[in-house]
C-alpha cells in the first residue's frame, strides 16, 4: 500500500483483508469531518459525535459491501446523511409528542445547544445560523455536503441518488435564494461560515 493511500484504498483494504489499520486511519482522517457535518445537520454536538460513532461502526460492518467504483467519502456520507435523518426526523416525532401532552404552546424545543448559542459572535452569524436553520433538510444537507465536507457535485449526485444535473440546478437556486434572504438582511458574503 502507498505511504499515503487514498480513502477508497483504505477501505478497499478493509473490505478485502479486514484491515483493521486501514480502518482506524479511515476513522481518523473522517472522524472530525463527520462530527462538524452531523452537527450541522443535528444541531447537537452531542448526537454528532453518536452519530459519528454509529457511522463509523456501520462501515466496519458493512465494509464487504463498499463497491469501489465509488470514493468512499460518496459512501460514508451517504450512511451518515441517512442516520442524521433518521435521528432528526425521531426527534421531530418526539417533540411533537411532547408538546401535544404539554399543551405548553410557549414551549420551544431547539435543536442547538446553549453553549453553541452562546459560540456565535456576531448578530451577521445568529441571522445567517437562523436563516440556514430554516432550510429544508435536503438543502440543508446539499450546502453541508458541498461546502463542509467538500464533494463535488458528482459526489453529491451519488450520495442524494439524483442526476448530477438536478443537483447542480438545485445548489444554484438555492444560492441565489440564500444571496437575496442575505441581502435583505443586511448580511455580507464575508460573514458566510458553513
């Protein structure tokens, strides 16, 4: 193996010999990666590093699997992306539930925890946070995997299971929404951290 092997080589090498090596620098090189993309999707620092963790036991598991044609961030981020909303829309159930037996109408549950709230440093950040936080998730989900974890659209077309085309047609309306909300906001294109 080279001495600095890709993502797909690693995983290669843990879908064929069961490497366990190969697996742990997988782990390593994504584990950050997949705690700031989860969180961003969740909301809580905490269920990402859950997720993360389950992420990250389903590739081990289901390394026999991985079809090659593939990079493996396509795949990671699928299982990943599919977890969150699973746990998201779990929670969206729950909360409904909680509310209907409160009957609090004033109660609010929030899918950020205070010490993130209180991370955010400028009124420009809590308006654009705010704003990002009322995408749909698949918009949601196609800014994070564009510009978080970095894929291209043709990864992204993998992991969404949508023609390339459609998620480039998608990502450009989205943008241009996002600059007109950002404008009439007030926002400026150098306060945009994903």
């Amino acid at each position: 193996m080279p001495a600095d092997p890709t993502d797909t080589a690693l995983m290669i090498a843990v879908r064929d010999r069961g490497d366990a090596t190969a697996f742990e620098t997988l782990a390593f090189r994504w584990d950050q990666r997949l705690v700031k993309y989860l969180t961003k999707l969740t909301g809580d620092v905490q269920v990402a590093c859950d997720l993360r963790q389950e992420t990250l036991i389903r590739v081990w598991r289901s390394a026999s699997t991985y079809d090659d044609s593939y990079a493996f961030a396509t795949w990671v981020t699928r299982i990943a992306t599919n977890l969150a909303r699973t746990h998201v829309a779990r929670r969206q159930i729950l909360n409904s539930r909680i509310a209907t037996l409160d009957g609090a109408a004033g109660l609010h549950f929030s899918g950020e925890s205070s010490a993130l709230n209180r991370a955010i440093e400028s009124e420009q950040s809590i308006t654009l946070r705010e704003t990002l936080d009322t995408l749909p998730a698949p918009e949601k989900e196609l800014l994070l995997m564009r510009f978080q974890l970095g894929l291209t659209y043709g990864e992204i077309a993998l992991v969404t299971a949508t023609p390339e085309s459609t998620v480039k047609s998608r990502m450009s309306a989205l943008l241009r929404r996002l600059r007109k909300q950002m404008e009439e906001s007030g926002l400026t294109r150098s306060c945009i951290k994903l």
